[in-house]
C-alpha cells in the first residue's frame, strides 16, 4: 500500500511543512518554546497529530468583507 493510500493520522515536522507551507524551523522553534500546535515525542522522534496541526492553523480566520456579506 502506497503513502498515498494511507489516511495519516499524525505526520512528522517535515510533512506537516511541505503539506501545510510551514517552515520545519519555525515548527521547531515554536515547540522550543511551548507554542504552536500540540506534539508528540516518541524517542527523538517528532510528531504532530494531523487533527491538532489543522485546529491551530484554523483556530484565529480573519474575517473579511465577503464572509461576513455571504453570512
């Protein structure tokens, strides 16, 4: 079964980079200081739950114009 079969449930700092534009040193920084969203350590390993990477990216929408008249 091939990556893209899989539904991920939780992706590395380098895959939560590349399929959400972020910088892997800003995640990096950002968990340095308690911040950004909630991760998992597993040995030395990194991990970001795709649920929890989603609900920090979309938690502050800024309101614009057309969503408030399409509302």
């Amino acid at each position: 079964m091939s990556e893209v079969d899989i539904k991920r449930l939780a992706v590395t700092p380098e895959q939560a980079a590349k399929l959400y534009g972020l910088s892997v040193g800003r995640l990096a920084n950002m968990r340095s200081k308690k911040q950004g969203p909630c991760f998992y350590k597993v040995g030395k390993k990194v991990l970001y739950k795709v649920e929890d990477l989603e609900r920090w990216l979309f938690d502050a929408p800024v309101m614009t114009l057309d969503h408030h008249l399409d509302h």
